[in-house]
C-alpha cells in the first residue's frame, strides 16, 4: 500500500488501522477445540489457510490472499475473523461489491464489530452507495472512532456533518495529528479550502501544505464512485460480481479439509510496517498518476448544502446549442421561474467547467436534463469560472441542491449573478439542435 499516500490524505488508521484481525484457529466460534476428530481437522485446515491469507496480504498478493481466505471461510463459515479477513483480502483485490457483502456477514456474526462497520461504510461509498454508507455510520456510532467516523462521513456525502463532529473531536486534548488532518481533509471535501489550509498547517510547513492542497483538489474529484476509497487504499478498482455463492454465511461447510486445494506460499519473514497515528503526517508524495489526469476546480469554490425538504419541481421540453460534433441529444429543463441557481462548483476557466460538468453529468442523474449555466467572477484570489444550473424559485433551488448533495455531490444555493447558459455552448460554431 502506498502508505505515504494514505498519511497524505490523512487516513493513516481508517480502514488498515487495526485491520489484520487474527485468525487463529482459537478466534470467532472455538471450531478449533471440537472433539470431534473430523471438525477438528477442517478447524486446523481452517486456520492454515487463514495464516497464509494472513501472509500473503502482508506481501500484497492479493490473487492468494484471496484464496486462501475464501478456503477458510468456507472450511468454518461462521467465524467471524476469517470473514474478516477475507472482507481485507477483497479490499486489497479491488473487490469492494464483494468485500462489502462480506463486512456485513461480519457484523452478523459480530455485531458491534467497529472494524467491520467502518469497513462496511467505505465499501458502500466505493460501490456508489454513499446514503447506505451514512446509515451505516449512523446505526454503529457508539462504536466506531470519532476520527475515523468523521473522515468516512466526507467520503459518504456528509462533509458539513464530518466537520461538525471533527471540530468537537479535535478540540479535545487527546486530538493528535491525525484528527486534524482528517478535519482538514473534511473541510476541503466541504468545498471550504481557506479553512483546510489553516487546520492543514497546523501539522506541516507552508510549502507542504501547499502540495497537500493540490492532491485533495485532485481527490475532490473523482471519476468514478471507487476512486477516492481505491486511491486510499493504494489498489485498482477490479470487475466484482461478488463473492462465490458457496461462501454466503447460510451455506454449509464441508467435513474434510482435503477438499481445499491449498497452494505453497513464500513463507520469508515479512517485516510488519508500523504507522504511527500520534506522530506529525509525513510529507506529501507528488499527485499519483491517476489523480493526475483529473481536472479539479480551483480552491475558492465553497459547497455547502441547505437541509430543505425535498421538493420535485416541474420540468419543461427546451432547445439546446450543442458542438457540431456532439450526438444530436434533446435537452430538457426546469422552467425559468426565479433567480435562485444552484452552484455545484468553482474553476479556473469555462474550459475546466466543461469538462467538471462532462463529470458531474455523468455521474449525477439528477443533472440529467438540466442546462448548464455559468457566470465569470473575480476575487482577490483569481479569476473563476462559477459553474450552475438554475432559474428556480428558492424552494426548487433548495430541493434541487438537496437532491444532488443526497447523491454524494456537493453543492449550494445563491441568487443569480449574471448567470447565463454556459460559454462552451454559445460559441459561434454551434447550431440550434432541431426539437
């Protein structure tokens, strides 16, 4: 794991920190001390392959890790540890449809299990399910670490409730490095980056937070729901169509250990890495080559939805202006009813907005139909490109930023200032789409 990319972004404990459960043959249903001479030879074959699995995620072979632990599992189904276990081994396979199927096992079998929880949240977020994933936080609370807790509800669509609860937790006099970072990390995912840089230096010279600003603007944009939990995680994203059926929690296990085809591992010593949580982040690593390739909007841009009640509001067939060389596409929008928009970001010109919008689009159904529009501004920090969509009454504005913030987006509500249909659509080259 790209562990100095995981101090970067402040989750050095979220997700790995603790995560190595043992899996000995005494853990989760004591299969182990059966008299039984059958059960205990499929508890001990068990606890071979969950030693392995063990070994082999310490060396990041996730293909054996993989195997080994789903031989476990299958061998003693109801021990909570090896499905533990396994939920890692899929984390680090990029499997997180799989691994999150797994971490819920877990909490049946262990309710209560903070590990297990947080792990449950993250794999939501990852598949995309960022409202299961704050329900999730929300029903294990009382167990899961503040400061993880936190950090995972800005992954989950929460930011402004992240930095609530991280701002309590980081004035306590336990508060260490880690905490702020986390904070600060909340508050950049919160749109607020002037409040990210302060928390941010409070831990680190001004040239490295400098480059920390410059990944988290990067990480705020994500492509695809997996990426900020993959790049954390320092793994890719794999094709998952969850775990084998055999392995479900009610399957039944078989009797003989000799059924497990278990494969000769590389058995070197493999030196454990500490990462110690108290001690001042490291500095940060250049932008990884996949955060590289994400247009991110500039650091002025402030998000911050409103708790209103949602509202659906009525929509109207329109024309377009589209490039020449776009699919012909009719668009549709919500009639012009006021002067309240919706801002869903801030960039550096109509060009990068071009291309958050491709994003967001893409990504967010419930900017389906909407057009985009835009409007130049200028402060002391720079010259920006505000990107929106609107002509709503106040109600419809707050229901409609509702709805994109519910989705894991962030957003917020502002009069019109000058608001127009974006630039990359009233360029001379374009034709008015035929209705």
């Amino acid at each position: 794991m790209k562990i100095r990319l995981v101090l970067t972004l402040g989750l050095s404990a979220l997700v790995f920190g603790g995560t190595m459960v043992g899996c000995t043959a005494g853990g989760g249903t004591g299969v182990a001390s059966a008299s039984d001479r059958n059960t205990g030879l499929v508890a001990k074959a068990a606890a071979d392959n969950a030693r392995k699995a063990e070994k082999a995620l310490a060396r990041r072979d996730a293909g054996a890790a993989i195997r080994f632990a789903e031989a476990a599992v299958q061998l003693a189904p109801r021990t909570a540890g090896y499905r533990m276990l396994l939920g890692q081994s899929y984390l680090e396979g990029g499997r997180f449809a799989s691994a999150q199927q797994v971490f819920s096992d877990v909490l049946t079998l262990s309710p209560g299990n903070s590990k297990a929880a947080l792990n449950l949240a993250l794999t939501k977020v990852a598949t995309g399910d960022w409202a299961g994933a704050r329900r999730t936080l929300d029903a294990n609370a009382a167990v899961i670490p503040a400061a993880d807790r936190g950090l995972a509800m800005a992954l989950a669509g929460d930011p402004n409730g992240a930095v609530a609860l991280l701002t309590q937790v980081a004035r306590t006099p336990e508060a260490d490095a880690k905490v702020r970072q986390n904070l600060a990390l909340s508050f950049a995912l919160a749109g607020q980056w002037n409040m990210a840089r302060v928390v941010a230096a409070t831990d680190m010279s001004p040239a490295d937070v400098d480059h920390r600003i410059e990944e988290w603007a990067a990480f705020a944009q994500p492509q695809a729901a997996s990426d900020q939990i993959a790049t954390l995680l320092g793994v890719k994203a794999a094709a998952d169509g969850g775990m084998p059926v055999a392995l479900a929690l009610n399957a039944s296990a078989p009797v003989m250990p000799a059924a497990v085809a278990v494969e000769p591992v590389r058995t070197a010593a493999v030196e454990p890495m500490v990462v110690p949580v108290s001690s001042p982040i490291a500095a940060p690593s250049p932008v990884p080559a996949m955060l590289a390739k994400i247009a991110f909007a500039a650091p002025s841009a402030v998000v911050q939805p409103l708790p209103v009640t949602l509202i659906r509001a009525d929509r109207i067939p329109m024309k377009v202006f589209r490039a020449a060389q776009v699919q012909s596409q009719i668009a549709s929008r919500v009639a012009a009813k006021g002067n309240w928009y919706v801002q869903i970001g801030a960039f550096q010109n109509a060009g990068t907005a071009k291309n958050g919008w491709s994003q967001a689009s893409r990504r967010f159904a419930v900017l389906q139909g909407h057009v985009p529009t835009g409007t130049a501004f200028s402060s002391k920090t720079g010259s920006f490109y505000r990107l929106s969509v609107g002509g709503f009454t106040r109600g419809d504005a707050d229901a409609m930023c509702r709805r994109y913030r519910d989705a894991g987006g962030a957003c917020f509500v502002r009069a019109g200032a000058g608001d127009q249909t974006a630039q990359w659509l009233r360029k001379p080259d374009t034709q008015l789409a035929s209705s």
